[in-house]
C-alpha cells in the first residue's frame, strides 16, 4: 500500500513537472560560417531609446547583460572594448501585446471537448458568444555579428506569453531561463 502512494506520488510530480512551459526558441544562422574559429567576443548594451523598450526597467536590462555576459564566459573570452573580438553580441526584448479570441457555443460548449452534446432546439439555440483576453507576449533577442564584416551569423529568438502580475524577481527568472535556452544552442551543430 505504502508503494502505491508513492508511485502515485511520484506519478503527479512528473506530471506537474511536465506542463511546466518552457519558453519557445528559434535559432537561425549563417550556414558557411566557420563557429569553430570564435574565440573571443564583446557584448554590446542595450539602449532604451525606442518606444517599444522605454518602458522596460534598466535593471532587466541589466540582469539580461549579466546572465549573457557570464554564460558566453563559460566558453569564450570577453574582451575589452579597446581590442577587437570575434564576434560581437547583442539582444533586444520585445514586449507586445497580442489578443486571444474565444468562443463560447451554447449548443457544445468551450473548445473541442465542450460541456457535452445537448440536443438542438432551433426555440432555445443562441449564436456562439465571443470574448477576447488582452495578453502580453515577450520575446528575447540574441543576435551574433562578425566583428571584422559587420554581418549577422547567427540569431536565437526566445518567446513566452507572460503575466501582467509578474514580480520583478519572477520576470528575472523568466528571462535567465530564456537567455540560457537560447544560447544553449548556440554555436549551432551542422
């Protein structure tokens, strides 16, 4: 009996665990590029100049700059801003809102699975309701640039839906999640 719980426990943990959402990434790069050659690279400041980052705090910025800066570390050299690296390295965060339409139909309910199939009566039938959910997407940009040509080489594209609730030391996690799954895949393998 004791074994049944604990399976059962440990079923429900691995279940739990696995609807836990990663964020979605996306990778592309330049195919003839030589990635074994990088040796040192250099990571370039965000600027909050335009209307779309302005309202991003400078310490998620800040924190951003930080977890690439030491994950990069881990693998090649940063250098100074004076000697001349690589590749050079920089993101963006993109924070817009996306609308999500939804349907409700008297006759079957919500989604596929509905509430269950009534019988249809053309005195008691109303047309599907509508609503619509206002919801922040955020995606993380990290792009690698060829510091002697000036060309991108590669770009890894992170996007989550996120909450407008969000604390900063949560957002915080979110984004080191998202810098690490992103650049988990790069070099790229060919």
């Amino acid at each position: 009996m004791c074994n049944l719980r604990v399976l059962g426990l440990l079923l429900a943990i691995f279940c739990l665990s696995s609807c836990a959402t990663k964020p979605y990434v996306e990778t592309d790069y330049e195919e003839s590029y030589n990635f074994a050659a990088l040796k040192t690279f250099s990571l370039k400041s965000e600027k909050q100049d335009t209307k779309e980052n302005i309202l991003i705090s400078p310490f998620t910025f800040s924190h951003i700059h930080n977890v690439v800066n030491t994950e990069l570390s881990k693998r090649y050299q940063a250098v100074t801003e004076n000697a001349t690296p690589d590749f050079l390295v920089a993101y963006h965060v993109v924070m817009e809102e996306k609308l999500d339409p939804n349907t409700y139909d008297e006759l079957y309910g919500y989604g596929y699975w509905g509430r269950g199939y009534r019988y249809p009566s053309p005195f008691f039938y109303r047309p599907p309701l509508a609503s619509v959910r206002v919801y922040n997407q955020g995606s993380l940009i990290i792009d690698m640039v060829d510091a002697k040509t000036q060309q991108p080489i590669w770009r890894g594209v992170s996007e989550k839906r996120l909450s407008r609730s969000l604390s900063p030391q949560k957002q915080r996690e979110i984004l080191t999640s998202a810098v690490l799954e992103v650049l988990s895949q790069f070099p790229p393998v060919k």
